[in-house]
C-alpha cells in the first residue's frame, strides 16, 4: 500500500481556510484525515483524549518536542500545541492523506522534517478584503484587528515556501482547485 500525501493548508487569519477545507474534508475520494495534536492546555467538558487532543504536561511537551517526536509545535497564550509524528506516521501508513491546517511558522518546520509535504497557502484577494472579513466577524477590539493585519502582511511575505498558492475569492472554486492539486498528487504518488 503507498503512504498516504502530508498536506499542509496554511494562510492568514480571517482568510477563511475552514471555509474551504469544509467544502472538501468529507470527499471520501482524498481519503483525507485531520491528525489529532498534542495541547498542554487543559481538556474542555466534552472533549475526548485522543479525539479532539491528546492530553499532555507542559514537562512531557518539552521532552517529546525535544526528542523530535513532533512534526511541528507552537505555544500559544500560554499553552503549547504540536502534531505528534506517531499520528501522522499512522495515519500515512494506512494509505490515507493527513491534511494539517496550521499557521506559517508550523508549516516551515513541516517543510524541515517532511520536503515531501504538499503545502498549500490561500491568500485573500487584496488586504482590503482580508480586512473587511476580519472586522465582519464582529469579535475583535481595534487593536487586535490591526495585529492580525500586521502578522498577515509578514504571513503572505513567507508565500513562496508553499509548493501551491490559492486565492480565496470563491470558497467553493479554492476548493475545487485544492481537490484537482490533491487527486493529481495522488495519483503520481498511486495512492
């Protein structure tokens, strides 16, 4: 059985990746799989270890990153995420794709460990438009309108690391670009 495609979708905040993911997740033909991380942060009420994260101390954080047993980790306000190996390693041995939706600096350390990555950034159509969907969502005081703008500017910056960029002005046309790039990767890969 070949390993199944590591596909990286990455992009600025508010440039609706759920969005587009969402319109593709469920194709039973990308046999795509979301890879369960790794959280210090504390389990909420109803979520399950090793469905929605698996569980761990700040102390066996530190030492499974160390060890190189993460394929990306970031810590964010205050508690770390990671996508560990074994889980992605598993899933690809089962011949199926792990599609992880992380930011820029998770995507660069993916591209570190795995050059085989497929890596698909999805940028906005203009900032104004990353702008206006920001502000629409109604949730955000000025200022941290003004640094999601900012960190976006440098995100885009960073574009050219992607092997794919897609433009979100039609959420059902990104995704049908990003199911065409995902069947011809399998298909070249006889997956």
């Amino acid at each position: 059985m070949a390993k199944g495609l590591l596909i990286v979708i990455s992009g600025p905040s508010g440039v609706g990746k759920g969005t587009v993911i969402s319109k593709f997740i469920n194709d039973e033909d990308l046999k795509l799989s979301l890879s369960v991380s790794m959280t210090t942060r504390a389990r909420r009420e109803g979520e399950k270890e090793g469905v929605n994260y698996y569980y761990v101390t700040e102390e066996e954080f530190l030492r499974a990153r160390e060890n190189g047993e993460l394929l990306e980790s970031a810590e964010f306000v205050g508690n770390y995420y990671g996508t560990p190996m074994f889980e992605v390693n598993r899933i690809r041995g089962e011949g199926r794709n792990v599609l992880l939706e992380i930011d820029v600096q998770g995507c660069l350390q993916v591209i570190e460990k795995a050059p085989d990555a497929l890596t698909i950034f999805i940028v906005p159509p203009n900032m104004e438009e990353l702008e206006k969907r920001i502000r629409g969502r109604g949730t955000e005081a000025e200022e941290v309108v003004q640094e999601r703008l900012a960190k976006a500017s440098k995100e885009m910056e960073l574009m050219h690391n992607y092997k794919y960029v897609i433009c979100n002005d039609d959420a059902d046309l990104a995704a049908d670009i990003i199911r065409v790039i995902i069947r011809r990767h399998m298909e070249k890969n006889n997956i």
